[in-house]
C-alpha cells in the first residue's frame, strides 16, 4: 500500500448476500486539531494523579517519579511518530485493527483491536467508580447505604446511582453526535488544565524542598524502571487520536495528526512533572503512602486550608468526566470498526442516519459500563493492569504493521524501535522474576477476557435468518 493514499471506502457487511459491499463513509466530519488534541489528552488524563499518586511515589520517590515517567514519555515518541504517519494514510476508526488488516491475518486483527478495547473501555467503568470515591470525600453521606461487598469492599448506593447517571449522560451525549462529544472534550481540558494551574501555583508558594528528600524510594535506577514500567497506563491515549481519523472536517491537514499526537504526550509529561513535584513540594512525600488521595491531602497539609481541596477534588471530577467521555468516543470507534469488519457482531458498525455515530456501538459501550460498574474498585483494578498490557500489544501490533508497509530509514528505525520497547514493556509485566510483574488475579483476568473474545469472535457469523458463512 502507499502511504498517504487514504483508502476512499470502507466495507460494510450485508446480511442479505453474505458479500462485503463498498459503502462511504457516513461517520460526521467535524473535527479539528484541537478536538484531536482534547481527544488524546481526554483519554491520558483521567483521575489516576489523584488517586494513585502515593503509589507513584512509593515506586519512585520524586525524582525517580519525574525521570520515571520522562524516559517512558521519550521512549514513546517514536511509536507516537509511527501513529502519527499511519493515521495520515490510513484514516480508519478502528487504527490498529486497520493496520494490522494489512498485512496479517484476521485472527490477529481481532486479538490486537479486543486487547486495545479493553485498555479503553476500562476507564470508563474506572472512573464513573471514582466519581463516587471523590464525591463521597466532599459529601460522607453518600457512605451511608452500604449494598454489598465484594472482595471485602463496600459497594454503596449513592455511589452506584452517581455513576449510573454519568454513564447514561456521556452515552447519551456521544450517541447524539461526536460535535457535542468533541465541545464537551475541549471544555473540560481546558477548564481541567485551569485548575491545575491555580492549585499548583498556590502550592508552590507554601511547602519546603526538604520534603522532596529522599529524592528516591529504592535505588535510582529500580525507582525509575518501577515507575517507567507503568508508563503505558499513565500516557496511553495518545494513539487515541486515530479513532476520530474519520471523522476529521473536510479542511483537515492529515500532518496535523502527528501534531496532534505530540502535544498529547508532552502535556501529559508537563501535567504529570507539575503534579509530581508539587505534591512532594507540598508535603514528605513517605506521609502520603497510606492516603486515599494523597493529592489533595498534601496541598491541603502544605495551605491549613480547605478550599484547596475543594479545587483539588472539582478538578479531578473535572478530568474524569474528561477521560470518560474520551474513552466512550475511543472504545466505541473501536467497536465500531471491528463490527464493520464482521470481528464482531456486525451490527456494532452500523451509524446512526440522523446524528452520523456509531449508535449501536455507544450503547454497547454504556451497557458494558453499566455493568462494570456493579463490580466496584476491587474487581476493575487487576484489569487495569490487563488492559496496560494490552495497549503495549496494540502499539507493538502498529509499530510492526509500519513496517511492513517499507516506510523510510527513519520510519522503520521508529518501528524497530517501538517493536523492542513494547515487548520489555509486556515482558516486564508477565515475567515472574521482575518486580511490578501480574499476580495471580491478573491472570485470571486476562483468562476470562481472553475467553470472553473467543466466544465472541466464534459466534460472530451468527446473523438470524442467515446460515453460518
């Protein structure tokens, strides 16, 4: 295939002749480099500075964090640069099922486009369970109707009705078009970011560099590979930036991809430096290991003040609206694009007449998220980790089909690069001998979403009224 020719029409599957029949297009083209940016940003940043900032640091320590996640955000740029070429010339929903497609087989499409719907999906069950976590810390009534608790967690009432009615607005306001999505986006990052700046200044004038000491938590060179070794979870979101390629305005640049896609990830390297140094400014960044949200509780120690707080905690409320209505557009486009291909039920592609979305894909992701939501923290968090594996395949799965499409010395350095990144990057989370590797239920995890996508992926022909193809 020759890069920078965009393929002029996707296949669709009919259910009456049992062909694929070339259809345009028919997604909404709306967005701009700014969307793409707000999309990005939307799916990195979520509310994980928040609530896992003292695990962070228990990794790392404050320079080990900071070096950390900076080698980790270099490390990721030339698989940001294979992106950014890819989604210029293959602007495809469904990204790495599309490149992919190219040049292996179908089964290998399929493993690649389930294991990045899931790093997707998750946040968003994710986060609509810590909406209820950071407004029962402003509001402890919300604590009050315990329903059941599953591995030794409470599963409150207030929390569940909370998240149940995030998860219908963002399903609804994503199933009425993605330009109301897109003005959603752009409002709260940049409100988000506001936010940030105003409690990280006001942070900054209180505190003591003494609190930074020790500057690591184990020996240098272990703090920062602890901490790099979840870099794909804390600036994975970047690539996300291609599940909106068809959906681009007409006046689009296809460059502005890769431009997109680079401003994702240095402001999520600059976000997450601001945030790092500010709490252990802030406060002895070994007090923090024990908080729930050790964020808000350093600035709080540092300004013998409660409104810090407040804004702390409106802001991370802020990101993960953000983040989930970022992964609603991500995870549905991927559902989307693997139905159209029939890796799915092929009614996952179909879009909307009116409001040009993939309807029946939103939905499908609402529904999932609905449900996730019942399982509280305890049984999302080991498939997290799952899911960051599964964003390392989905890069390494890109990285290797930009190779085969013979690009230039610098494009196949990138993508030999990307290849060899990516597996330390899984090989360090499944091999028993590395610290930080899965424990016994993220296998059980992987196993039981693993079996989930072969049920799915075996029944996948079975339309009613037709016969298995």
């Amino acid at each position: 295939m020759q890069i920078g020719v965009a393929p002029t029409s996707k296949a669709v599957y009919n259910p009456r002749n049992h062909n694929r029949v070339p259809r345009m297009t028919t997604l909404a083209r709306k967005l701009n480099l700014v969307d793409y940016f707000a999309l990005g940003f939307g799916v990195m940043v979520g509310t994980a500075w928040l609530v896992v900032m003292g695990d962070l640091l228990e990794r790392g320590g404050p320079l080990g964090a900071m070096l950390g996640i900076t080698f980790g955000a270099l490390t990721l740029l030339p698989i940001g640069y294979v992106y950014g070429q890819l989604v210029k010339a293959i602007p495809d929903a469904g990204g790495e099922v599309a490149y992919t497609a190219l040049f292996f087989p179908k089964s290998v499409s399929f493993l690649t486009g389930w294991l990045m719907l899931l790093s997707y999906f998750l946040t968003c069950p994710f986060e609509a369970v810590a909406a209820g976590k950071i407004a029962a810390y402003i509001f402890p009534s919300m604590d009050s109707v315990e329903m059941y608790r599953l591995e030794g967690r409470p599963i409150y009432l207030g929390h569940v009705i909370l998240a149940l009615t995030i998860t219908v607005l963002l399903t609804w306001l994503n199933y009425r078009g993605i330009q109301a999505s897109a003005r959603f986006l752009k409002w709260t990052t940049f409100t988000f970011l506001g936010c940030v700046v105003i409690f990280a200044a006001a942070g900054f004038g209180h505190g003591s560099l003494s609190n930074f000491r020790p500057m690591f938590a184990h020996a240098p060179l272990i703090s920062i590979f602890l901490v790099w070794q979840i870099t794909p979870w804390l600036l994975s979101g970047f690539e996300s930036v291609g599940k909106g390629a068809e959906e681009a305005s007409p006046d689009f640049q296809g460059k502005n991809f890769s431009v997109a896609i680079l401003m994702t990830i240095i402001v999520g390297l600059l976000f997450f430096w601001v945030v790092i140094a500010g709490v252990a400014y802030a406060a002895p960044w070994q007090s923090l290991a024990n908080e729930k949200f050790s964020t808000a509780i350093a600035f709080e120690r540092a300004l013998h003040a409660r409104w810090i707080v407040d804004l702390i905690m409106g802001a991370a409320f802020i990101a993960l609206l953000k983040a989930f209505n970022g992964n609603v557009v991500a995870s549905s486009r991927m559902l989307y694009s693997m139905g159209r291909r029939n890796l799915l039920d092929h009614r996952l592609g179909r879009v909307h007449a009116i409001n040009q979305t993939p309807s029946v894909a939103v939905i499908s992701v609402g529904v999932a998220t609905a449900i996730a939501v019942l399982l509280g923290e305890a049984l999302l968090v080991p498939v997290l980790e799952v899911g960051a594996v599964g964003c390392a395949i989905g890069w390494m799965a890109t990285c290797a089909s930009y190779f085969c499409m013979k690009p230039s010395f610098l494009g196949r350095a990138a993508a030999i690069f990307g290849v060899l990144l990516t597996s330390a990057m899984i090989l360090a989370k499944v091999m028993p001998f590395v610290p930080g590797h899965f424990s016994r239920p993220e296998w059980i995890a992987m196993a039981i979403y693993g079996f989930l996508g072969y049920l799915l992926w075996t029944r996948r022909h079975e339309i009613p009224g037709t016969r298995r193809q």
